[in-house]
C-alpha cells in the first residue's frame, strides 16, 4: 500500500491509488421477491421503513452531483429494483442528467414482462438478470420460491424491448457448480453475454458460513470445465465497465459470428484472482450510504448530509474523503477471513 497519489481537485474523483471512479452502483430499494441462499438469511432481513430510503429527487441529486465529476455509468440495482414503484420514471431522469453515458440494470427478471417495454423507452439500454440454475425445481430452491419460466418469460420480453441481455450465474459448490455447461451452452445459442460470479463472503447469515470454503468455486476450476468443452482464448477485462475477465469460446456448437454474447464467457472472480487494482466503482445504498468498496462495512450518510442542507459541492467532498480512506485492496479470501456484516440484498447486488 505504499504507491499513493493525490485525489484530484474540482474534477474527478480518484482515489488516493490513483484508480478514478467512473461507475455508480445504485441500489433503490432492500425488498425482494425471491430470498437467494447466497443473498440474504432464509427469514429476510429486516425493511427500512420507506422514510429512511432516497428519494427519487435525491438520489437525481445525487447521481447528478456524482456526474460533474466524472461518474459516466450508472447500474440501478436492489434488492430487486422492479419491486420500486415507478422505477421507469427515475431511469429516464438519470438518463436525462448531463454527462450520465449509461444507465443499466441487473434485475431478478421477474417484472420484466411488465416493465421491459417502458424501461426500454425510458433509456435503459440493458438488462442484467440472475439465473442461478437452469433446473426448475433446483431455481425455486437457490431463490426459495423464484420460478424459473417467470424469469425467462421475463427474458424474452427485455429482448423483445430491444433491451440487450446479460446473466449472472453466483456459482456455489454442491448447489449449482454441476450445471456451468449447460449455461454456457444456453448463453451462447441464445446470445447472451454470461458471467460466472464466485461465490463471496458477504453476509454472515447466508449458506457461506454452512459451506465448507464458503463453497466458492475459483475462477480457475471454472476455466478448466469450459476448457474440457471449448477452446479458450483470454480477453482480459473490459477497460472502464465491469470486473469480468471474458474468454472467448470455439468449438463446433459456438455460433458463429463477433461481439459480445455470441463467442463469449465472462468469470467475476473477486475471491481468488483480485482485480482492486482495477476498481473503478463506488456503490449507493437504498439509505444513501456511500460504500467505496463492498466488502468494507464503512459508510458515509449522503442522505443525512442532504437532509441536513448539504450543498453539493459539500456531498462531492464527502465522496473524496470516502475515497480517502478506500484500502488498496479487500481481505476475502476463500475461507471467508472477513465476511461482511450486512447482506448483499442491503448493500445492493
């Protein structure tokens, strides 16, 4: 942790390793209608009353303070933000805001058939829906309850929005570590960009502390089964999006064609193969607490700081002081050394 580098003044924000913040995770609301084991304790969690959320106005102030200095891409995220009424009214408002290039989506694709279209209208651009399984019965126990026809009826109505389509699969020993193939298979016929998450230890109360080494599968198991199926070629990460590290897949059942979705596979390996160095994100709680890394518990009350009359120039500074004390990098490791206090469905996914 010894190479540092002064944040910048009055235009972006970067932290004291010199890694500049472009991407906002923004989580609008704790509720969900599914409970994943991996996401939150079998019970739920206990809900804020709606009073202590952000509003729609504030987190626009937000986002839009955040925006004079440099965040580009906003990902809207939950719980399960469909759940959030009128959520298609704040998507085309962030869209509006000056310097604001994307706004994107991950979702549990469950409201979709509803909501797809006036989200696509709104200047959504795309979707990125968990699909955990593939086996029905296997989908309604990791969501306890989801029912898997719902999500990919859901699925279907985003890509007849016009919305493009991304899958996150958290890949757990002994739960679902048997079906990455048969994934991959279905994400490249279909042409969907798949990643594969490990499993994190996030959450003290979710199946992690059950499993032993958390039942996270590393990123090079993954590899090596896509390998025994596909010839692998490595891409590397996405400069300025998201923390996958794509490979590109051949064989004689790939599609043929380029782009993203039809020859490949993205792994999100925040466990065993650390990319901190390449972190350019910060993350909003449904609260208005600003979180400079998700396996930090710190927050800082952006709201609190709205509520008590803060200027913006004052909430960009509060950002610069979190960003201040940001680590080089986490402590998880695959026997869950640091687990995080709160769940992911309150941090936001």
């Amino acid at each position: 942790m010894e190479r540092q580098t002064q944040q910048s003044g009055a235009g972006g924000l970067v932290d004291r390793f010199g890694r500049r913040v472009s991407y906002l995770r923004l989580s609008v609301t704790d509720r969900c209608n599914f409970r994943c084991v991996y996401c939150m304790p079998e019970e739920g969690v206990a809900l804020r009353p709606s009073r202590e959320l952000l509003s729609y106005e504030e987190i626009e102030r937000v986002v839009g303070a955040l925006a004079a200095c440099g965040v580009e891409r906003v990902r809207v995220t939950g719980g399960e933000p469909l759940v959030r009424k009128e959520l298609p009214r704040l998507i085309a408002r962030l869209n509006a805001i000056p310097g604001i290039r994307e706004v994107v989506m991950t979702t549990n694709g469950t409201l979709l058939r509803r909501d797809a279209a006036a989200l696509r209208e709104a200047g959504l651009r795309s979707v990125t829906v968990s699909v955990d399984s593939l086996n029905a019965a296997r989908f309604a126990q990791i969501t306890r309850g989801g029912d898997l026809g719902r999500v990919l009826d859901g699925i279907d109505a985003a890509e007849e929005a016009g919305l493009s389509v991304r899958i996150n699969t958290v890949v757990v020993r002994g739960v679902n570590d048997d079906e990455l193939l048969e994934l991959a298979g279905r994400a490249l016929r279909r042409r969907w960009l798949l990643r594969f998450i490990e499993f994190m230890p996030i959450g003290a109360e979710t199946i992690w502390s059950d499993l032993p080494r958390g039942g996270c599968v590393p990123a090079a198991e993954i590899r090596a089964v896509l390998g025994a199926r596909w010839r692998l070629r490595e891409l590397g990460m996405t400069t300025g999006a998201g923390p996958a590290r794509y490979l590109n897949l051949d064989g004689p059942d790939v599609p043929s064609g380029d782009g993203p979705g039809v020859r490949h596979v993205g792994i999100i390996s925040a466990v065993t193969e650390c990319f901190c160095s390449a972190c350019n994100r910060i993350r909003l709680t449904p609260q208005g607490g600003l979180r400079a890394c998700l396996a930090d518990d710190r927050e800082t009350s952006l709201r609190d700081l709205m509520r008590g009359g803060a200027s913006d120039q004052e909430l960009r500074a509060a950002v610069r002081r979190a960003l201040g004390a940001k680590e080089e990098t986490h402590d998880f490791d695959i026997d869950g050394a640091q687990v995080t206090r709160k769940q992911m469905v309150s941090i936001g996914g």
